[in-house]
C-alpha cells in the first residue's frame, strides 16, 4: 500500500480540472489485478478526457489514460503473477474505470493481455489502442473477403494515429495506398510508411454526391462525417469502408446510394468492447506486419509530465503518428 502519481480529472463547482497528484491505492477500484505502469500513450480520446471538449469521462475523480503497458505487481487472477508482462486496451479503462495516466493501475485480469512477445512496452504503446483499432479495421476488410488485387485502399486521418499505423499495416500486406491529409508537408512521412498517393482532404471534406467516381476498393476511415460519406461515394462496386473514428464530426450524410447501387459495405470497427479473440488476432497481426523501422518513425515519447499538455495538441490535429507516455 501506498501513494503513486496520477494525472486526476475532476469536476466541481469550478468547472473541469486536470492535474497531477497523489493517488492512494486505497482510492483505486476493484479489480484482480494490480499493475505498475511503465507506459502509455495520448489517443484522440484521452485529448478529449485531459480537456474536457467531450463527456468521455463518465466517473470522477477520474484518471485519464485509455491504455497501458507495465508489469504486474499483485494477481489474484489465474492468468497473470507479478512479473508479467502486460498490456490493456479498453473496457471503459480512463473512462469509467480508473485509467493509465498512473504510476499504478488495477484492473480485472480479464482486461489484459500478455505483452506481445516481440514487441517491448514502448513498442506496444507506440502502437497503442489507435493502432491496434488501425489492425481490427485491416482484419474486418480482409474478412469481408478483400484483396489488394480489388483496388487501392484509402485511408483517412492519415497522419493521426490510426491513419498511420493502418497505411503501414495495409502497405505491408501489399495494398496500394491512398493517404487523405490535410497536412501535406508530412507527404514524405507517409511515403515512409508506405501510402502510394497522397490526397488532400479537401477533396473529401466538403458536401459530396450520393454517387462519385470510383476510386478505391476498400478504406480505413477514421474522420467520419462528409470524409466517410465522401468515401462512401467513391468506393468501387463491392467494396467496403472500415469507419473506426469521428476526428472530423460524429455525422454521417449520406445515402443508401452505395449501398443499393454499388454494393458497398461499411464496417463498423469498436476497440473498447472487443472480444478477446478479436483482440489477440490483433495484436498478432501488429506483431507481424508491423514492421519496427515503421513503427519508430510514427513515434513520438514524451515524459509523463508533459502528458497533459498532449491533451489539446491531439484535439488540434498537431499530432504527427502516436505518442508514448513514458510513465515509470
Ligand atoms: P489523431 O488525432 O491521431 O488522428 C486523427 C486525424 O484525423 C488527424 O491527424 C487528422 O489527420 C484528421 N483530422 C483531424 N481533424 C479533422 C477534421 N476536422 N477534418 C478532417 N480530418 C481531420 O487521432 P487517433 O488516430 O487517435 O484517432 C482517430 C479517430 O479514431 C478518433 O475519432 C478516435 O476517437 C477514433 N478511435 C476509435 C476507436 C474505436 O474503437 N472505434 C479506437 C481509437 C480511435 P490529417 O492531419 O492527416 O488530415
């Protein structure tokens, strides 16, 4: 027992507030097992929970942080014993369950799952819940009976977390890519990572028809709003969209146009509730196809005390890649 440092979201009468402090482990929720926390990252979501802008926090005091890698310190779970190597995605983790912005954390066992063998802890908190979502998005297009021989993928937000570990996944697997940014300085960045083309978002963003000119025969979606319905419109016959995000609006405007006209199909992709199965074909496919030299050009690390101010940047769309918290 003892105290350990947190980043602690609260709200009272002064508004939403966000800070460092001591944490007690009495003041830390049920779970079976307890973890030391040696790393995290900064996802959309956790920029929405350190500011604020949206009421992804639904429990306070709250401590932000969706994810986490560290190694177990106490278990009473069959599954894990202090020393394990671990990693959580999810489950309401920084949301509605204290989260990973936290020298400690203590979840239920069920959440996590063992560190990847070939991957280190930064490694998986490069890759992170963006980028483990970038592989369930790239499994649900497979599924769907996709090849790289349908057609080009586009993939949207491309410079942001999913975007880019989900062009580094598809490149890998032979896909050609078609990057949408609206930050077209980062073209060599994304040439790096393996995009094909880059397209200006501009071309996706604004009111679009219900029918357009085909493009791609499959996407990763991660802006929602008119890209999504954009893409839609341009996705060839057959094809499918795996929509994973709402960067740009939680909006959707469009028509059954594609659907009934063109046969395409859009796939949904949620990371929180994932089945542990879907999760571990996940993980196995990042371990896989994810290639490390990739992996390093979309990292940025920061120590834990700079993690709040990472809050806003992300909101900002400033984020290049992922952020890793280096926490303890
Ligand atoms: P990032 O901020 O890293 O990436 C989002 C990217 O979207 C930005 O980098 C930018 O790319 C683009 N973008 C931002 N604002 C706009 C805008 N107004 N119009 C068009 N494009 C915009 O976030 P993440 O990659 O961490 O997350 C992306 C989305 O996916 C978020 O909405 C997040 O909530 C969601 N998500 C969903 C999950 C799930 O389980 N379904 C899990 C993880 C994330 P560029 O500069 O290249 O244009």
């Amino acid at each position: 027992m003892g105290t350990f440092k947190a980043v602690v979201v609260d709200k009272g009468d002064q508004g939403y507030s966000c800070g460092f402090r001591s944490f007690d482990d009495a003041e830390l929720m049920e779970g079976d097992v307890t973890v030391r926390v040696t790393h995290s990252t900064v996802n959309y979501k956790d920029g929405l929970a350190l500011t604020g802008k949206a009421p992804v926090v639904r429990r306070f005091p709250m401590i932000p942080g969706i994810d986490f890698a560290g190694v177990v310190e106490a278990s009473s779970h069959p599954d894990y014993k202090p020393g394990d190597p671990v990693v959580l995605n999810g489950w309401g983790v920084g949301e509605t369950h204290l989260g990973g912005y936290a020298e400690r954390a203590r979840v239920k066992g069920d959440w996590l799952i063992p560190l990847p063998k070939g991957l280190s802890a930064a490694q998986a908190m490069a890759i992170g819940t963006a980028g483990y979502t970038a592989a369930l998005a790239v499994i649900a297009l497979e599924r769907h009976g996709l090849t790289p021989e349908r057609g080009p993928a586009v993939v949207t937000g491309a410079a942001g977390g999913v975007g880019s570990v989900a062009i580094a996944l598809l490149a890998k697997r032979g896909w050609r890519v078609i990057a949408s940014t609206g930050r077209p300085h980062e073209a060599d960045y994304l040439r790096g990572l393996g995009a094909d083309e880059i397209i200006d978002r501009a071309e996706l963003t604004g009111p679009g028809k219900p029918l357009a000119k085909e493009r791609w025969a499959a996407g990763v979606d991660s802006v929602g709003s008119t890209t999504l319905a954009n893409v839609l419109s341009m996705t060839r016959y057959n094809g499918a969209i795996a929509a994973c995000g709402l960067a740009q609006g939680m909006d959707l405007p469009t028509s059954v146009a594609p659907f009934i006209l063109r046969g395409v199909a859009l796939l949904g992709v949620d990371s929180v509730m994932a089945s542990k199965e879907r999760r571990f074909e996940a993980w196995a496919l990042l371990e896989r196809d994810l290639e490390p030299s990739r992996l390093a050009a979309i990292t940025t690390t920061i120590p834990f005390d700079e993690v709040i101010g990472m809050g806003a940047k992300i909101l900002a769309g400033e984020v290049r890649g992922r952020v890793v918290v280096e926490i303890g």
